[in-house]
C-alpha cells in the first residue's frame, strides 16, 4: 500500500466511521478498486479507527471531562450510571473479538458480495429507524446491552457501527442527541484497545508485515482530521432526522458492489 492509497482511504474512513454507511465496507471497496489488498488489511484498518476514536475524544472532550470528574467522585451519579451502561455495551462485541479474532481477520480480504450484502442490511436498519417514532429516553441499561449487541455485529464489512447502533438506540425510543453521543462514546475503549494491541504486535514482528509506517502514518493523520469533521456533521443529521438519505446511498452502494462482485 502505497502513502498516496493510505491517504485516500485514511479519509475514506474518516468520512465513513462518523456516518452511517459503514467505514469497514468502504474500506474493503477502496482497498479493491485501489489494488490495495494485502494482509496488513486489519492492520490498516484499526490504524485508522484509532484515528477517528482520537477524532471522537476531540469532539466530546468536554464530556469526557465531565465524566472522569464525577466518576472518580465515587458516587453513583449520572456520569457513573453513564460509564457503567457504556461498559455494559461493550461486553458483546469484547466476547466477538476474543471468541472470533481469527475469523474476523478473514472477512478483510475485499469480498464485495459481503459487503454488499451488509450495506443492504445497514440502509433497512436506517430507513427503519427514520419512520420510528422519535423519543425522548435516556439509554438504559437494558437498551445498553441491545445497543452492545449492536455493535457487535459491526463486524461486519458492511454493517455500518454507527449506523445500527444509532438505529438501535432511536428504535428503542432514545431522544436523538442522546443516541448520537452514546453512539460514539460507547466505542472508543474497544477501538483504542484493539488498534493499541495490533500495532503492538507490528512493532515487535515487522518483519511479517508489508505495509511501511510512512503509509500507517498518512492514512492516520487523514482519517483523523476527516473524522473530526464529519463527526460534527453527524451529530447535527442525527438530530435533524436525516437517516433515510443514508439508508438510500447504503442500497446503491450495495447493490453495485454485490453486481461487481
């Protein structure tokens, strides 16, 4: 992989993570239409994740902040309650990565049917939830678990994570800000972790490895300014509505990746 193709699909990700069309899919079809494909495929991939979890803790900095503040408060307040949904949320998709590591690594390999089949499963999620009724609750902790399970699904090339999760949240009646902003806190400990372990594992067997640190590096620095961005976006066409245009794009780009494949 070339610093010029890492460039191009550090701010595919970028754009994508935020978004509810799948930034792990649009990396399997970027990887395939560059003829980027190698092994370093979930390397990359995580690399770049990193850099829109960073994006995330940018954007939501204030409420982290908040949070930390009043967690080592020792209290059960409600940024403890908070923490202790975004850590039950993330026990599904911990169990997939630790039962499953391998036979996700092997979904990374630019399978266009998969990944265009899942974009057809994101837009009905998408459009489903756009004719839900809005609510206004707080994310509970039983809605934390679905929401988790969520997540676990995207997985999945295809499955957009911020897109079910999202959707999830809003079928199960959460008031739409909330949704968003739990959407995107929720993932930030399992990505860091996963990306710190893999990268972990680079610098102590570079050998086995083909992509070089300038490409890790630029695919990074363009994933993390892109994510910024679009996640300020998100936020507002969250609490706007505007998932049925998301839902239309995931069933274009699907079909045509299942017809290219």
């Amino acid at each position: 992989m070339s610093w010029i193709e890492a460039l191009i699909l550090g701010i595919i990700q970028g754009l994508t993570e935020f978004l509810p069309v799948s930034s792990s899919g649009h990396l399997e079809i970027g990887s395939v239409l560059l003829d980027a494909q190698s092994s370093d495929n979930l390397l990359f991939a995580l690399v770049v994740h990193l850099a829109t979890a960073l994006a995330t803790i940018a954007v939501f900095k204030d409420d982290i902040l908040v949070l930390l503040k009043d967690i080592f408060k020792f209290q059960w307040n409600d940024s403890t309650q908070f923490a202790t949904k975004i850590l039950i949320s993330m026990l599904p998709v911990f169990v997939v990565a630790v039962l499953y590591k391998d036979q996700i690594e092997e979904l990374f390999v630019g399978n266009l049917f998969l990944v265009g089949s899942m974009l057809l499963i994101t837009g009905g999620l998408l459009l489903f939830a756009h004719f839900k009724k809005d609510g206004n609750k707080p994310v509970g902790f039983l809605g934390s678990i679905f929401i988790g399970i969520a997540q676990a699904f995207a997985v999945l090339p295809g499955i957009s994570r911020s897109g079910s999760t999202i959707a999830t949240a809003l079928i199960l009646g959460v008031e739409r800000s909330r949704a968003a902003r739990f959407s995107f806190l929720m993932v930030l400990v399992p990505i860091i972790g996963a990306s710190l372990l893999e990268l972990l594992d680079y610098t102590e067997n570079p050998s086995i490895h083909t992509i070089d640190v300038l490409s890790l590096t630029v695919g990074f620095l363009a994933a993390f300014v892109s994510g910024y961005v679009a996640c300020k976006w998100m936020i507002k066409i969250v609490k706007k509505g505007k998932l049925s245009y998301f839902a239309v794009y995931c069933f274009i780009v699907g079909f045509i990746a299942i017809i290219a494949a």
